[in-house]
C-alpha cells in the first residue's frame, strides 16, 4: 500500500500540503514554479564593483552584508522557523562568483526570468569565478578529460560543489555578539603589537593579515545580526498591523522576540536553538557560499535545549508534541530549501533536492549511549511527515539502546530509505587511528554528507569539499585499462596513460596492473584539482561568517578554507566497484583459468556490446559474483579493495595527510552507465552500474542476506572512510509481528561481523509497478537511491527500474 503522510498537527498537515519541494529528475525541477532568484547574484556584484582593491576577505565580507542587508525577506502563513536563502520562497539562489560555466547553465535556462541582468552579471565575474582562477593550472586536455565526467568528477572548481559541517555550538552557546566583541579585541591587541618597541617585522607582520581576516569576521557577522532582527521586525509589523488571527498573532511576536535573541545571544531553549540554528545553516550553505549538506548531530547539539524546554520546564516551556511539530517543521523547511547546480549535478542526485543529511544516536563523547528523548522526538517527525529530507544517518553501537533502535525501524518500515546505518564504534577508531583526533572528540561525529563522518563542536570541523569529496569512477577506468587508455564509446578522448589493447594481454596480471595504472592517473588528477580548488577558494573565495564561528580560525586570524587543524581527507569511488570486482573475477576465471575464450574474443564481444554472443555473455554473467559469499569473487574484491586504498595511500592533500577512499555511489550507478560500455560482468553497454560501494550487482545475489552480509564482511572496511551497501527487505517480513526481531537479529550479525554500513528499501515490487501506472497515488512513496532518498514517482523510468530490479532479501529465509 502506498505510504501517507500523517503530520501530528493541523500546522504542519497545511505545510506539507503547501511545501513548495525542489526535487529534479533528469536534471530538471519536478515542480512547476521554480525558479532561479536575481537577488543574491545582484547584491554580491554590487558590492564586488564597489570594494575592488580591498583584501579579498574585506570584499567577501561587505559582500555578504550587502546581501542581508538588502535582500528581499518573507515569512510565511504557519511557519514557526523563518529565514531563506532568496528573496521568494519558489526561488534559488545563483553563485556567479564559484563556476562561470555552472552559472551560464541556469541562466541559459527557462527557470532565469533575468536573463539580460544574469548574463551581464556572469560576465563580469568570468575573470573572478574560482573556475577561471584555476582552469590556467590544468593542460586542455587534462580539462577535457575532468569536464567529460567520464573517469572523474569534474573539478570543483567548475561543479562550485562543496559540503561543510558549521560550528553550530559556537553560535547556540555563545551568541554572536560575545565572539563580535572577540574578535574586536583581538583586532585591538593586534594594532597595539604593531606599535610594540622595539620594532620585530618577522613577528609583526603577519598580524597584517590577521587584523584584515578578523575584520572580516566583524563586517560579518555584524550583518548577520542586523539580518536577524530585519525579520524580527518584520514579524512584529505583520503581527501589529496585517493579522487578526490572534493565535498567529501571539507566534510572530514570539518568533520576533527569537530573532531579536538569537544568533545574536545564546540561545535560551529549543525555540530559540532550532531557529539559530537554522540562520546559521542558511548563511553557512546557501547564502556566504553554496554548500551541501546537513552535517550535524542533532541530538547531541539540541539536547541541552530540548531538557530545559521539555523535561525541567524552564525556558521556552514546551510538550514533547510541541517538539515533535518543531522537528516537522523543519523538516518541511529544509524541503523548500533550494540550491542550483549545474546539469551534471542535478543529474547525479536524481529524484533529490540536496544531500541533506542530520545524524542522530551514536555514543556521547563519555562514552555512554547518545541517543536520547531528542533522538526519538527527531524520529518520529520523521515518520510523521514522510518528507525525502533531511536524510537521516544512525550511529549504530551494541549498547545503544532499543527503544530509539525500534523508532529506527520504524522509519525503515515504513519504506522511507532512511535512517542509514553506520557502525559507530568503526567510524569513530577511524577518526582516531588514521586522523589523529582524541577519542572524546571522536565519539561526537556527524557524517559530512551521505557516508563521510567528520568531527563536530566549536573548532576543526570541515569547511570546505576541497577537504573532503570528489569522485573517481571505476567501471569507467577499467573500460579503458582495456582499451589502451582510449574511451572509444563514449568521448572518443584519450582518457588515461596507454596501458596496451586489452585483446592482446597474456595473464590475468597484465589485465590487473593496466586497472592499476589507469586508477592511479585518475586519482592523481583528481586530487591535483581538488587542491588546486582548495588554494583558489582560500586565495578569492573567503568566507568570515563561516570563519567567525569557528574557534581555531578566531583564534589563529584565518579563513576557513585554509584552516586545516583536523585533517580529514576521503574521495569517492562512485558506482561501478563491483562491476569491477565480477567483470575481474571472470576474466581471471573464463578466460586466464578455464581457458573458455580468448581476451581477443572478449574485446570483440565487448566492442560489438555482446552482439551474437549471447552465449558468451550468459557464461560471463554467470561467473561467480561478489555477495553470494563464494570465496573465488570475494577473494578478488578483498584485492581490489585494499588497491583502492593503497593507491590513495600514496597521495598527501592540502592538509598533509592521505586521504580515505569511499565507496558509494549516489545515482552515479544511473548516470554513469550510459557512459560505460558494455563489461566482462555480462552488463551490456549503456545498462546501470552497481548501486552502491559494496552491494552486489542487481538480481547477481542469489543467495540470501546472510551471503551477501558476509562477502562484505570481508572488504576490510577499516581502511575505507565509507563502504555503502544497499539492501532490499520483504515488506510482508518487515511489517509481521516479528519484523522487528529479525530486522535487529540482522543488524547485530551487521555488527559482529565489522560492516561499516547498511540502509535499505523495505517496498514492494507490486507497489512500484503501480507507482509507474498511477503516479498521484504514490506521492509519499520514497525509495533509498544510494546515499539519500527520493520520491519514487519523481524518478526517471529507468532509475524506477534499476530499484525494481534489486534483489528482494527475505530475512526469515
């Protein structure tokens, strides 16, 4: 049957109905109405115009005050939590100071209704974007292969993609006023130094650039503040002069009497938390610069709030119903949130707004179990309102505690995709083997964005994607391994090193070392721009609110971007590491083993896509497969694993360190099989990668969870900052009375057996099947794609057909 939304109050019943969702498919918005607002892009050149020759951090500053101080700002019928990233809330913002190409895309394109102004606006900042900063570092024809999207993600610098986790503890705690006279101080001790006798210019001069940065952080978050109180002001208006509504009247002079508070001042209780909270979101991702994400621990930051307003009952006194309508209303608005990216982006995150991810449960920084009233009141908004995001992630530990596992399961129940599992205790080892971080600060991780986890708190959080992001695409890299470094079906470009024609390798080591060769080109490439990125972000993109809140760049007078004080580099391998894994495991065993055929033979059938091969291609797709727990695939995927890991062991980032390869895919297993030729799998040309970092080929699993539990139990995930694993699970198993028993005895073999992570679709073929026939019937209905969720009805047909066709796993067998 299909899922329905049941909000717990009229408020957010109404909200729902009236949420104005920004989902793409296809790399279009569903929803008619969207549209890409002028405002920001207006203010922020402007100001540019006015403040050229000034420190670039002065220029970003004053240009982010003349976005809040001018900015068109609304507050709508119910809402409880207000403040947006664009001046209507059909409206997303546009970014002509990141990518010059990402820009030209949405400007060109029917949701800009200021195309005259934007194209002017975009080529003024053409000299300035990050993009043409750092395009002069690259050859063309390391461009071409970056911009092909082929073997790696396209930089950065032209996606102006990125992923943070803001220092939320230190607005909440301290209010922006405390860290303004901060600041101020150590401006004022700076320029007392200077003056010191006698005169030291190696100790002196780099207060210079200091006092320039924390200046920046005062223009800053000065006009956060004034921002704050320009809807505190507008809700008074609208309360004294535009309602009669004596309830509405009563909540937006209550919601003024939080914006004249917060951010400027600590917060006093949950009212105040979620909405300085939510300010200091919007100005971190979307307003000072785009950012995906929703990278916190939600929980554990509003805890403290929630206790003094629903269990002691001292401040912003509130029922635990009135927390769970506060959590749906966020929920709701972080659904109408809206951000633009270029068509490569919204491709990637089909059936999604933006990777919106919160994390709850996990372990406090003493060690004891983390979650919390807060924790199920989160939980249940979640079920109530069967809204895509915020995603939600779990820090999954033996000795969390079974009431919260069980609101869990619920929510998986219910066919929503999330929560995600992590394993906990492993996550949190990893931060403290490979990264350096004490344990303390390691138990209170978030993940940074669908799989990464990160530290959070009042310093060293991350601040930009640069640390930690982009993507390498494997299927793709071992396509050309056999065709001498060549793409011949799809960009006909040289894409990699010459590693020979695959029809003439002799040994099974030959094909191996050509997959090594081709995976180290394009890590290489890929690291090289992410820093490169890194040092143009630092150089013209600086960002002093994000800055401001956090201690170590108050502290030290740094930007964000170039403050690296908790190393904590990953990259992606996206879609296709299982393709890898099988097409490998049946060279090595028809071809090198069996002697069946030749690779000659084989690069005939796979140019020719299998054409008058069928049988040759049904003895390769049914050669062994990774996740039936045979030890001659797992075998070979233990290898290619630990390669992985190895190959971006020899590699050290901006932050001085190696990164972590993460296996995962987002729908890059959807956008990136067109691209992908036909494969050694038995996968024809142009058909879905794998559809996650370690879940078995579509329908290739035969034999039960169990197996496929233990073919990923044997990836050592320790060396991995991720490895995602899809599942799907019997409806009927899920929703028996038992459902919940066998789901947990599964979790617990999860957790014994050291697997890093697990999400599921518990959803029935039948339902999907009728979800493509009758759509309007269907509009709660969500699905795990890989990494987030996604309304069902807003996927491509043949992105509803790749989750169709997921094995069904039946817990009971």
């Amino acid at each position: 049957m299909p899922t329905v939304a049941t909000p717990s109050t009229e408020r957010t019943a109404r909200l729902k109905n009236r949420c104005r969702f920004k989902h793409v498919a296809g790399g279009e918005y569903v929803h008619a109405g969207v549209k890409a607002g002028v405002e920001r892009a207006r203010l922020i050149t402007e100001s540019h115009k006015k403040n050229i020759g000034n420190p670039n951090c002065i220029i970003r500053a004053r240009g982010l005050a003349n976005i809040l101080d001018n900015i068109t700002i609304h507050i709508q019928d119910d809402e409880l939590i207000v403040g947006a990233n664009t001046e209507h809330p059909d409206y997303f913002p546009m970014y002509p100071e990141l990518s010059y190409f990402a820009t030209v895309d949405m400007v060109e394109s029917h949701y800009c209704d200021h195309q005259e102004e934007m194209r002017e606006i975009s080529e003024y900042w053409r000299p300035y974007t990050i993009q043409t900063k750092a395009e002069k570092y690259f050859t063309p024809e390391e461009l071409g292969i970056m911009y092909s999207a082929t073997i790696v993600q396209p930089p950065m610098f032209v996606t102006a993609f990125s992923s943070i986790v803001p220092t939320y503890e230190a607005v909440l705690e301290d209010g922006l006023i405390k860290r303004i006279e901060d600041v101020e101080q150590k401006i004022a001790d700076a320029n007392a130094s200077l003056r010191e006798s006698p005169w030291n210019a190696q100790d002196k001069l780099g207060l210079l650039d200091k006092i320039d940065q924390w200046e920046a952080m005062v223009i800053a978050m000065k006009a956060v503040v004034g921002w704050a109180q320009r809807h505190a002001r507008l809700a008074k208006i609208m309360a004294e002069n535009f309602l009669a509504d004596p309830k509405r009247k009563e909540e937006l002079l209550e919601i003024s009497d939080i914006c004249r508070n917060v951010p400027a001042y600590p917060a006093r209780g949950l009212k105040d938390a979620m909405q300085s909270k939510w300010f200091t979101y919007l100005l971190c991702h979307s307003v000072e610069r785009y950012s995906s994400g929703y990278g916190q621990k939600e929980d554990k930051m509003l805890w403290p709030y929630y206790k003094k307003s629903v269990l002691d009952q001292t401040d912003q006194v509130m029922t635990y119903a009135d927390a769970v309508e506060l959590f749906e209303c966020e929920r709701l608005k972080v659904s109408e949130h809206g951000s633009t990216k270029g068509r490569q982006l919204r491709e990637f995150f089909a059936g999604s707004n933006d990777l919106f991810i919160l994390t709850l449960g996990g372990t406090n920084a003493d060690g004891t179990d983390g979650s919390n009233e807060c924790t199920n009141a989160i939980l249940e908004a979640a079920a109530n309102i069967v809204t895509t995001e915020p995603s939600i992630g779990f820090r999954w530990n033996e000795n969390g505690n079974v009431e919260t596992k069980k609101k869990v399961f619920e929510c998986i129940k219910k066919g929503f995709g999330f929560p995600s599992i992590k394993n906990d205790e492993m996550n949190t080892q990893q931060l403290v083997k490979y990264f350096n971080v004490p344990l303390d600060v390691a138990r209170d991780w978030a993940l940074v964005l669908c799989m990464s986890p990160g530290i959070t708190g009042r310093r060293g959080t991350q601040k930009t994607r640069s640390e930690g992001g982009s993507d390498v695409y494997p299927a793709k890299v071992m396509e050309i391994a056999l065709t001498n470094g060549f793409d011949e079906f799809f960009s006909n470009v040289q894409l990699g090193p010459e590693t020979g024609d695959g029809a003439n390798f002799k040994s099974f080591d030959e094909v191996w070392n050509a997959v090594k060769a081709q995976i180290r080109s394009a890590i290489e490439l890929s690291l090289r721009s992410k820093d490169v990125g890194r040092i143009m972000e630092l150089t013209h993109l600086c960002c002093p609110f994000i800055s401001a809140i956090d201690d170590g760049c108050v502290e030290k007078g740094m930007d964000a971007n170039a403050l690296a004080e908790v190393a904590n580099p990953w990259h992606n391998i996206i879609g296709g590491s299982v393709v890898v894994i099988d097409s490998m495991t049946a060279i090595k065993k028809l071809v090198f083993e069996d002697k069946k055929y030749t690779m000659a033979e084989l690069m005939d059938a796979l140019r020719n896509n299998w054409e008058g091969k069928e049988e040759m291609r049904l003895d390769f797709w049914n050669a062994p497969k990774f996740g039936n727990d045979d030890p001659y695939a797992d075998e070979l995927a233990t290898k290619y694993y630990d390669l992985i890991a190895d190959e971006w062991k020899r590699n050290t980032t901006y932050s001085g360190t190696y990164p972590l390869p993460l296996a995962q895919s987002v729908a890059g297993y959807i956008v990136n099989g067109p691209k992908t030729a036909a494969t050694a799998n038995g996968r024809h040309a142009g058909e879905a990668l794998d559809d996650g970092g370690s879940s078995p080929y579509m329908g290739c699993d035969k034999n039960g969870p169990t197996a496929v539990l233990k073919s990923v139990s044997k990836i050592d995930a320790s060396k991995h900052k991720g490895v995602l694993l899809n599942q799907r699970l019997s409806t009927v198993l899920m929703n028996s009375d038992a459902g919940f028993d066998l789901w947990h005895a599964y979790m617990k073999t999860w957790h014994s057996l050291g697997i890093d992570h697990v999400q599921f679709n518990v959803i029935s073929q039948e339902d999907m099947k009728a979800a493509q026939i009758e759509p309007e019937k269907y509009t709660d209905t969500l699905v795990r794609i890989a990494g987030y969720s996604a309304k069902f009805i807003d996927l491509a047909r043949y992105s509803q057909d790749t989750i169709i066709a997921r094995t069904e796993q039946d817990m009971a067998g």
